[in-house]
C-alpha cells in the first residue's frame, strides 16, 4: 500500500486493515520497506524534512525504520 501521508500514520492504517481482514500478510516486513526506501530514492522523490533526495524514512535513519517495521 502506498500512501502520501507520515509513515506512523500509514503503519496505524495498515495495522487496522491486518486486524479488519485478519491476514497478517497485509503487514510490513523490514524487506518490504527496504523495498519502497529503494524505489523512492530512484524515482527522486524527497523523502526527508531536509527537502533532499536520500532513503532515509520521515527523518529518522534507514535502519530505525526498518527496526520498527519488526515490532
């Protein structure tokens, strides 16, 4: 699911569609996000508060991203 909106709110939309659905297969694994941070960083989206092009996710360093998509 893409969406134009803060990561913590797309993570709270995504959790209520997995518990609306009951199929966890609707949530993010740290592979998919390593995914998506790809893609964006090819297609030159700016994905940071700093207004440049880089692969980080709302600010915060890649790697705490892809440890809060463990949780």
């Amino acid at each position: 699911m893409a969406t134009a909106c803060f990561e913590w709110g797309y993570a709270a939309i995504v959790a209520a569609m997995t518990a609306r659905a009951g199929n966890v297969q609707l949530l993010h694994t740290p592979e998919h996000e390593a995914f998506f941070l790809d893609a964006t960083v090819r297609a030159g989206l700016i994905n940071s508060p700093h207004g440049i092009i880089d692969d980080n996710s709302d600010g915060f360093p890649r790697t705490l991203g892809r440890r809060y998509n463990t949780l």
